[in-house]
C-alpha cells in the first residue's frame, strides 16, 4: 500500500510532488520536473501525460544492445568475441542499461571511459569498441541519430615488443610438463593462439596437417606437417588419440587458469636457470612464430591467419638487421 497522501494533494497523479520549486515526477530512480510552481492542477496533469506518453516511447540502451545480441550480426561474430560482448554487458549496461538510447552523448560515453580506465585502461577501450558496434549497427537501423562513441578517443595502447629468444625458450621448455612442452611447440610452429591450443582435439589432427579455427578471427587454417610438428603432437598419443590433444595429469581438457599455472612454473624455473627473470606471456610464442618465419609481410600473413597485414606488423617483434654504411676512407 502506498504512502498517504498530504491533506490537499489527492488530486496530484501517483508520483507527483509538490515543492516550492514546482512540480516533481518520480517514476523511480529518477525525478523530472513537471510544472512550475504556479501551474493550475489541469496544467500539472497535461504535464503529467505528456511524460508518460513520452516515456511509453523511450527506447533504452539495454533494449538496443538486447537487439542486437539477438541479430544475425552478433550470430556472425567469431565465438570469442561474443563471449567478449557477453562480459562487456556487465558493465556497460551498468551504467547505460536504463538511460534513453538517443540521449547518450559522447560526453557521457567520454566519463565512463575515465572512470573505467582507472581500473583498466584495456577494458575500458575494448567496451568502447563493442558500444561503438552496438551504436553503429543501431545508427543504421534508424533507431539512434548517431554514434555517440565517434570521436571518442580511446586509451593509447603500448605495443608489446617482447621477444623471445631462442635460449629463453630452450630454457622454458626444458624446464616445462610434456603438455606444456607441446603446448608451447604447437604455439610456436602454427603461430597459434593459446585458446586455440587447448580447444584442440584429436578430430583437427589431419593426414595433411592440423586444421585450425582462430577463435578470435575465425580464419581456417590447415597447417601443414613438418618433422618438429609431428614430434610435438606425438608427445600427446601417449594420453590417447581421442577428446583433447592437450591434457592434464587426469586426462581432462585443461583450463586456461590451470595450464597458465603450469606455463608459470615452467618460466619460474627457466628464470633460475638463465639467473634473470623471464617476463615473457604464453602469448609471445605466437609472436615469436611470425617474428621468426621467414619471407615478406605477405607471407607472414598467409602463415599467421591474420585478415590484414598490419595486424601481422604487431607481432613481428624479431629486430631486424639493417645495411650499415660501407664507405671507404
């Protein structure tokens, strides 16, 4: 049961108050101004219904980012990144969920990107870039005037430049599980990712080579067979030729968590080894592949996968050897 009205104020709609100021409407959440204080009571209802007609109008970015999840676009997006649009949600919809789709302004989307980034100035630019997504693909159904995530500024990105010698991953490896041993060949020899590595199962392992879908860009690829490949997946025939390739003690597919441990340790000890710290990601391997692959831009980009040649320029991190001047005196 609601709260009682003040004696005089039964006329007023549910919701509505009155202050000095004028006429208030709290629908919950929010308080919108109706009328002045000086309003007659038809004039505060005329108000009253034009909001609520308003609002019955109101689109929010909730709904919108609902439609989209539910389109053919989203359906199309590689697994990995629908997962990404999945944890965004989180947050965005947090602080957009319910505001009118239409209103937001690049100011707002602006804020939301200082106060994320200082938590994680990463994030916050891949959040930016699935609200850009969401925008542009409403923009074109006429259901925003714009996207507000334009000319929004993202966080600059330091490019990783880590590099992994041949020592230090002699080291590593070395000092690795037979699975991560693997792991880490399969990685460095197909440039593959390491989602990919541990989604591997024994139906990929084919007569030419193995068949590889990047997670992320959803490129198929078959890698072709060398001696060092088939060395490396015969590691694994010792757990069995079905499910995964990749394994633990148990014979159960590992977690990224778990086999990241495993990778730790086996850097850990390397570091010992070497007598100074390894700082290196299970990550650089894929770099390490296409840094050490030899041949133009072109063919770094066949054997990586990547749909564009400069993506495959952030992971061609090897320095190269440049002409120096050879002038006689």
């Amino acid at each position: 049961m609601g709260r009682k009205r003040a004696p005089g104020n039964e006329w007023m709609p549910k919701g509505v108050f009155f202050r000095p100021s004028g006429y208030y409407w709290k629908p919950g959440g929010t308080t919108e101004k109706l009328a002045p204080a000086s309003a007659t009571k038809t004039e505060v209802w005329v108000a009253y219904d034009k909001v609520v007609e308003g609002r019955k109008n109101r689109v929010t970015f909730n709904q919108l980012w609902k439609k989209f999840l539910a389109s053919s676009d989203y359906a199309d997006l590689a697994p990995r990144t629908q997962k990404d649009y999945l944890a965004h949600e989180k947050y965005i919809l947090a602080v957009f969920g319910e505001a009118e789709a239409k209103a937001i302004k690049p100011e707002h989307i602006r804020r939301y990107m200082d106060g994320r980034g200082k938590r994680s100035r990463v994030q916050a630019n891949h959040e930016h870039s699935s609200m850009s997504r969401v925008f542009r693909w409403c923009y074109q159904r006429g259901y925003v005037p714009g996207n507000p995530c334009i000319g929004v500024d993202k966080f600059p990105k330091p490019q990783r430049d880590r590099y992994i010698t041949d020592n230090e991953y002699k080291a590593i490896y070395d000092c690795a599980s037979p699975a991560v041993r693997a792991a880490m060949e399969i990685a460095y020899l197909c440039a593959a990712r390491v989602s990919d590595v541990l989604k591997m199962d024994w139906r990929q392992i084919m007569e030419k080579g193995i068949f590889i879908q990047q997670g992320k860009t959803g490129v198929k690829q078959i890698k072709a067979w060398t001696e060092r490949l088939h060395l490396a997946v015969e590691i694994c025939r010792a757990w069995g030729t079905d499910g995964p390739v990749i394994r633990t003690m148990y014979g159960e597919r590992y977690s990224y968590k778990g086999f990241n441990d495993a990778w730790r340790k086996a850097r850990s000890a390397a570091s010992d080894k070497l007598g100074y710290p390894l700082d290196c990601t299970f990550h650089d391997l894929k770099a390490k592949g296409i840094s050490d692959y030899e041949g133009t831009g072109r063919d770094k980009q066949q054997f990586s996968g990547h749909k564009t040649e400069s993506q495959v320029l952030v992971y061609d991190r090897k320095v190269k050897v440049s002409p120096t001047l050879n002038k006689k005196m």
